[in-house]
C-alpha cells in the first residue's frame, strides 16, 4: 500500500512539475513595459510611457495602453494612450484579447484569438472590422521562433523568417510577400549583455521581434531588396543603452 501512494504521489509531483515548466507566457512577474520596447513607431502622449500587465493571482486579465488615432492639428494620428486597454480571457490553450477603452466615446472592434501548444503561440488569429480574420501560424525549431506565415481565407499574405546568432540573439528577419518579388531584411546588431525582460512574451503582436532575443539589440537596419537584387537601405534605428 505504501508504495502505491509513493507512485501516486510521485506521479501528481511530476504533473505539476510539467505542468509549470509548459506554462503559457502571458508575462507572468511584469507589471510595466516601456514603450520603447514595442515594435511598432508611436507617439506617446505626454504622461504614459509604459504598458502595464494585470494579473488575478497568476492570470493574466489585463493590458492597459494600446494605440489609438487622436486628432492633433486638425489631422489624425497613431498615439499611444493609457485610454486603451486589452481584456484578457484565457481558457485552456487559448487566450482572447479585446480591445476597448475606457473613453465610452472611443469603441473599437479589434479582437485576437491566440492558440497556445506549451508555452508557444502557435496561432493568432486577427479580427478587424471584418469577420475574416487574418491567421498567423507560427513555427519553430526547438524553442526558437522560426517563420511566422500571414494568411486571409486560405490565401497567403506574407512570411518573416527569423535567423538567429550563437547567442541565440535574433540576428535577422527576412519577409516575403504574396503578390510581390521584393523582400525586405531586418538587421538586428550592437546586442548589450542584459537580460532581455520580455523574452518569450509574444502575447501582444507589437513585442515582436524584440521578445526573441536573449538580450536587447540597440540597432535596427531595414533593408529592402528588389528582384534585380538592388539593395536600398529603408531605415536605421538606435537605442541608448540605459533604456533596458
């Protein structure tokens, strides 16, 4: 008898042992995120500078901060505002997000669908005033994001493929797209030896690629690359080091 409840003991540790190493990276520990961190160029409005995370015990429930188009000078434009907040709803392995604000007068329709295996997104699926979401897939080689694949009603919008360093720092991303023969690539380079606080946390869209990367790159090149095989160089950006 004792030893059947050593097995059974035994075998509820080793659960739960699996259980919390496959946990779903919803930011578990992060409370703020600097806007610096996020992918996407923004216009900060004066006091909000940073996302903040919501957690009920260790459930995720909340982001708030988000984009939003705000008139200035008669003429709109892409602000970041803490007015702007994601629900959070997970259940199993799948997690929604939905934009609202907490402006009664600003609504939205914005609402993502993210399908998890482990602690990887898998499947995103984006809807935007439309019932036809656009699907992410994504794929990987171990624990290291690999290709993401952009889909509408089955047809194939646009592909980034990720290459990495001996770091298991992003070195690069090439993306290709549908209807067209240019790539462009992204260059990532001058990594600081800090630890980079969102790795693994794709669960918004705007945290790539910068979640990737073991550390945090301080230079961004994008170049773009017609079909004769021409290069033109379409941005460059830097970050000072204290930031991370």
């Amino acid at each position: 008898m004792k030893k059947i409840y050593l097995f059974y003991f035994l075998g509820i540790f080793l659960f739960v042992s699996c259980s919390k190493d496959e946990e779903m990276n919803l930011g578990q520990g992060i409370k703020e995120i600097p806007i610096y961190y996020l992918e996407l160029p923004i216009i900060p409005t004066p006091t909000v500078n940073e996302i903040k995370l919501s957690y009920k015990g260790r459930q995720l429930t909340s982001i708030i901060g988000g984009f939003a188009f705000m008139p200035s000078a008669g003429v709109p434009r892409t602000v970041f505002t803490d007015n702007v907040y994601w629900d959070v709803v997970v259940k199993g392995n799948r997690v929604t997000l939905e934009k609202k604000s907490f402006d009664k007068a600003i609504t939205f329709s914005n609402r993502q669908e993210l399908r998890y295996q482990g602690n990887k997104i898998v499947e995103r699926k984006i809807f935007e005033n439309t019932n036809t979401p656009i699907i992410h897939k994504y794929g990987y080689n171990d624990d290291l994001l690999k290709e993401e694949q952009m889909f509408r009603d089955s047809q194939f919008l646009s592909s980034r493929t990720f290459y990495y360093n001996t770091a298991g720092n992003l070195d690069s991303l090439v993306v290709s797209h549908g209807f067209y023969t240019h790539k462009s690539v992204e260059i990532f380079s001058d990594y600081d030896q800090k630890p980079n606080r969102i790795k693994g946390l794709m669960v918004l869209e705007e945290l790539l690629p910068r979640a990737l990367s073991q550390n945090n790159y301080l230079k961004k090149s994008v170049i773009s690359i017609a079909e004769s095989g021409e290069r033109v160089l379409r941005q460059e950006q830097t970050w000072e080091p204290q930031l991370f």
